[in-house]
C-alpha cells in the first residue's frame, strides 16, 4: 500500500505520525497484512511509527515476518488476549486475535468465546485507564445471524441465531464483544470502532485453516481438481485482505466511537461454488463435487451473508479488487513463495 494508492486519498495519514499501534492476533491473515501495510506507509512517508506486534507462538510469529524489510519500528511482545493487557502506551489496539474457521469452532469453542469476550474486556479495561486510547476491534460479518430480508445486510440490520448451536460460539462471541464496546463507552467513555469484514481471502492465508476457500486453494496450488462437499449456493461477501486492510485504517482515523461498519466490495458478492469456479479457471482445473454433509460440520450454513458497505465508503473508502484479479494475484504469489497451505 503505497502513498500515492486511491482508496487511501481521503485518509488524515498525517495523524499516523509518531503513533504507538499494539497489533493483536499478528500472525493471522488480517493482522499480519495490517503489519506489513503500516510499515509500507511508514517507509514511504517517514512516520516514525511504532508497531508493538503481540503473539503467542514466538516461532510463528517469527516466521510470519522473516522477510520483513523495513524502517519501521517493532517492538515483539509476547501476550495471551485472555490476560490482562500489558501496562504499555499506546495510541491504537487493535484487535484481531480470534480462531475464525470451523477446526477451531468444533475443537474449541469455549477458547474461541474466551479469545472474543475476555480478550475484548482485557483491551477495554487498559483503554479505560488509558484514555488517549482508541480500540479498533475486528469482528464479522457472522453478526448478523441468518437474514429476515432478501438484501445486503446493513449495520442496522439483526438475525438469527441459535445459541444453543456450539457452531454459535464465533459470532454469539463477536456479537458480546461489540455489545461490550459500546458499553464502555457508554459507562466509561472509552474510545472504540468496530469493523464487520466479509469472507477475507488474500496470500497470507493461513496453513491451519479449515475454512472452505482456503480448502479450495490448497486443491489450486497442488494442481489438483477443487473437491467441493456441499452444492455450494450459499452467497457470500468475499473481500480481499488489502481491501479490508484500508478498511480498517479508515475506520480507525475516520470512524465515529462506538459505531460499527462493514467491509465488503459488491462486485464480489457470490455463491461458494461460482468462487470455486473463477478459481478452477485460473488453476486450469476442474470443479468436482462429492457431497458430504458430516464434513461441513463446523462451516456457517446461513445461505446469504452478504455485506453492505455503503456506511464505510461514506468515509471514502473504495474497495479495489475484484474477485478474478484478488484470486490470480493470491495463487500466482502463493506460488512464487512456493507456499504450501
């Protein structure tokens, strides 16, 4: 992301200057590209910021950032969100340490409840007693629950859930999360916005994912036919990391306290199996279905999450990727890391 890219010309980048930014869950699809990001505009700009990258696996986190070449500065701290936060100053936290596939859901849930609900509180309370303060929260668009109405959902929008489901431990987690920000500042003042990404894809996909797309491009890099276990008509708001990236930045200098936004492009809003699709024909594979329900076990069945996004382009925000293009560049530089996922 350099100075001169258009979804940033409406940003205050001025108010980055000298700014201390804690960066939770570093090591993550979402986190580790907001690093990388930051430190781009540090270099290009000279804005002597200072990131403080948190991280529970030192060898992860290590790995994650080996080829790291910059000017900016870096301060590794290891921390668990479920623990009080370090009594460090900082001007933003931001925080995206949440497990987010179905592995995770099924394996852990209370641990994935933990890392939204505790960690969000540990974060608040240090924003409490700091007040220069501000929380970015990442949560998603699982919010909303399965629709009422045949539209993009909007922030004002609510649906279904069933908290009875464990598969509900994600976004009943989320949605106390961003219920526990506006409660501080509501009680106490504290500074907080909170963003709602759609299906994010993007080259730092994570090895350990079990989601459904990350499936499908491990079938790409391998030169393998993309298995789809379920007919795939689900609707989806897929949004690439770089696209969610300057999201986040705006909603971070532009967002008003307490207020929540979607991230998510329009012209990426389709079905899993029409994702499978593009993907097959830019791997030069095919798209082989082998339907088995006990697999998906774990995967959001509600069959039409797509996003609204007009709140934070009234910003200025402008997604600028579209599908075809975020998944060539994904796998072409997924393969000239000789990645394997």
């Amino acid at each position: 992301m350099s100075a001169t890219d258009p979804t940033l010309q409406h940003l205050p980048l001025d108010e980055l200057k000298g700014k201390r930014i804690a960066i939770l869950g570093s090591t993550g699809l979402i986190a580790s590209t907001l690093v990388e990001k930051l430190c781009g505009l540090d270099d290009a700009l000279g804005l002597g910021l200072e990131l403080i990258i948190t991280y529970r696996d030192r060898a992860k986190v290590e790995r994650r950032f080996s080829e790291l070449r910059t000017g900016c500065a870096i301060e590794y701290l290891r921390y668990d969100v479920t623990e009080p936060f370090p009594d460090v100053d900082v001007d933003f936290i931001v925080h995206s340490a949440s497990p987010a596939h179905p592995k995770a859901f099924v394996e852990n849930p209370v641990g994935v409840m933990k890392a939204n609900i505790d960690g969000v509180t540990n974060v608040l309370e240090h924003a409490r007693a700091h007040p220069e303060t501000r929380v970015l929260y990442v949560s998603s668009g699982e919010v909303y629950g399965s629709k009422t109405e045949n539209r993009p959902y909007a922030e004002t929008d609510t649906g279904l859930l069933d908290p009875l489901n464990f598969r509900a431990c994600y976004p009943e987690s989320k949605r106390a999360a961003e219920t526990l920000c506006r409660c501080y500042l509501h009680q106490y003042g504290v500074d907080s916005v909170i963003v709602r990404p759609g299906h994010v894809y993007g080259p730092a996909l994570m090895s350990e994912s079990t989601r459904v797309d990350v499936q499908f491009m491990r079938n790409a890099l391998a030169g393998e036919d993309i298995l789809m276990k379920s007919l795939g008509l689900q609707r989806r708001s897929y949004i690439h990391v770089d696209d969610v990236v300057s999201g986040m930045l705006f909603a971070m200098l532009k967002g008003g306290s307490g207020e929540a936004y979607n991230i998510s492009n329009r012209h990426s809003d389709i079905t899993i199996r029409e994702y499978a699709e593009i993907l097959a024909g830019i791997a030069g594979v095919s798209v082989r279905m082998e339907v088995d329900a006990a697999s998906c076990t774990g995967s959001s069945q509600v069959q039409d999450s797509t996003l609204d996004s007009s709140k934070l382009e009234g910003l200025g925000w402008v997604p600028r990727i579209r599908m075809e293009g975020g998944l060539r560049g994904t796998l072409d530089t997924l393969r000239s890391r000789d990645r394997v996922l």
